[in-house]
C-alpha cells in the first residue's frame, strides 16, 4: 500500500511506454509504474496500447494509489499536448516526465536501412521524447520544479551492429543534457538512465521468436557479455527512476547513468 511517507508521494508523475508486451518478465514501463505507486506518487500511466496500459493500471491496484490511464501516439505532436494537458487537468499539475519509449524492429547497418525504417525508429525514439518534453516543461517552468527521465541505453556508447537505435539513443543523452542546462534555473532537472541487457519481455521475446530459438538460449547468451554474469531486471531500472524522481536527487541534473552490470565498463 503507498503511504504519505512514500519518497514520491504526492508527486504527480507521466509515465510514456507504461504498459508492456507479454512475456514471463516485467518490463521496465510496468516496473517503474509500481515502484512509483508503491512510493506514493500518483500516475497518469500513457501507452499507444490500451489494453497494456490498462493491465498495468490493474497491477497498480494493490498499493491502493491513484492511477488513470491515457492512450497516446507519441509521434504525433497534438497527442503529446494531449499527455501534459490530460496530466493537469486530472491532477492539477506535472512534477514527473518518465519517458521509457524506444524501438529497434527493422534497423540495419547503413548501406541496408531503409529510410522508413529510419524515420519510424527517430521519430519513436528521439521525436517522441522532445515533444512530450516540450508539452510538460512549460507546467514544469511555472512550478518552478520537476524531474524529466529519459530512457536511452548503453547501446548509446558502444558499439552496435545497427545504425539508427545507436544514433536515435546517443541524441537522447545529447538532448537530456541540453533540457537539464536549459531549465535548471526553473527548478526543472533532466537525467537519462542507460539500461544495458536487462531481461524484459521487449529484449527477450522478439529475439527468440525472430531467431527461432529458446528465451533460455537468448538470456544465456546475453547473460555471457556482462561481467556481473547475469541481466540486469526492470526493477533495476524503476529503482533508478524512483531516486532520480525523489527529492534525494534534488541536486542532480543533466546526468546519464548507465544500469548495466558494468557492460560498459567492459567495453571501455
């Protein structure tokens, strides 16, 4: 059950991507939202899928918070309005932006990506993240406070096999750290968490079904490349956010942090 003692509570929080596709791990929108419940905040869970959204709103149920549910398409710059606006008209107000979107089905090295391919990853990845930006920090800026987090990813500062998830999540950084520069003098911080190899159902299933293989061969071989010899879960990741989110970080802006098990330490 959340408490007025929660790290989060009362603070109003959007969470982009909260719903999950199936798959016998949580994934990381789903994770964050239940820690945020469970610290108190109050949610307005956004997803293009309202069944995800909804299963995630009925996994909230048990910490007794108070959570509603949106249906956007975060490509689209009226819909993204629609988010910030929906948020304060439900709630009164946005101290909370948790941006958890990002695709890779179709990238490819250069000389074999399509340009739709492209466009649709950036405009998931990058431009979905700016707008939902640009539509909150106005709130933010005249409450003099608030905590963007962006999910980017180590893939971000490593090498990759594929172009544009790499390219699309290295503006990410660029973009968080600018929005934190920005507006610190407003109250507003912007940090990113870079997730390494972490065992959703987005990293697990599609890969096994496009390979034709087990989840167990896929999580063995991705479990081999971190030196702590294991994935890291999405309550890792919703672990970080509730800290980024709470006042703890009050004093923290325009920082990536990778969650990651050391890969990029490996990496060098």
């Amino acid at each position: 059950m959340t408490t007025s003692k929660g790290r989060l509570a009362g603070k109003v929080a959007i969470i982009v991507g909260a719903g999950q596709q199936p798959g016998d791990t949580v994934g990381n929108g789903r994770a964050t939202a239940e820690r945020f419940a469970q610290e108190g905040a109050i949610l307005l869970l956004v997803d293009i899928n309202e069944a995800w959204a909804q299963e995630t709103g009925n996994a909230l149920a048990a910490y007794g918070g108070q959570a509603s549910i949106l249906v956007a398409d975060i490509t689209q710059e009226d819909e993204c309005k629609k988010i910030a606006d929906t948020c304060v008209g439900r709630y009164g107000r946005i101290d909370i932006l948790h941006n958890n979107v990002g695709q890779s089905r179709g990238d490819k090295k250069t000389v074999d990506l399509e340009v739709a391919i492209w466009d649709a990853i950036m405009a998931m990845n990058l431009k979905g993240m700016f707008m939902t930006c640009k539509h909150v920090l106005p709130h933010m800026i005249a409450q003099r406070s608030g905590s963007i987090i962006n999910i980017s990813s180590t893939s971000s500062m490593a090498a990759r096999p594929t172009l544009t998830y790499k390219t699309s999540k290295g503006a990410v950084n660029t973009m968080t750290q600018h929005i934190a520069m920005e507006n610190a003098a407003f109250g507003v911080r912007a940090n990113a968490i870079l997730p390494g190899l972490i065992d959703t159902p987005m990293a697990i299933e599609r890969r096994a079904k496009e390979r034709g293989v087990s989840r167990e061969v896929v999580r063995a071989e991705r479990e081999a490349l971190v030196p702590m010899q294991r994935m890291g879960t999405a309550w890792d990741v919703a672990n970080t956010a509730v800290f980024l989110a709470s006042d703890e970080a009050q004093y923290i802006t325009g920082v990536l942090i990778p969650v990651d098990g050391g890969l990029l330490v490996k990496r060098g």
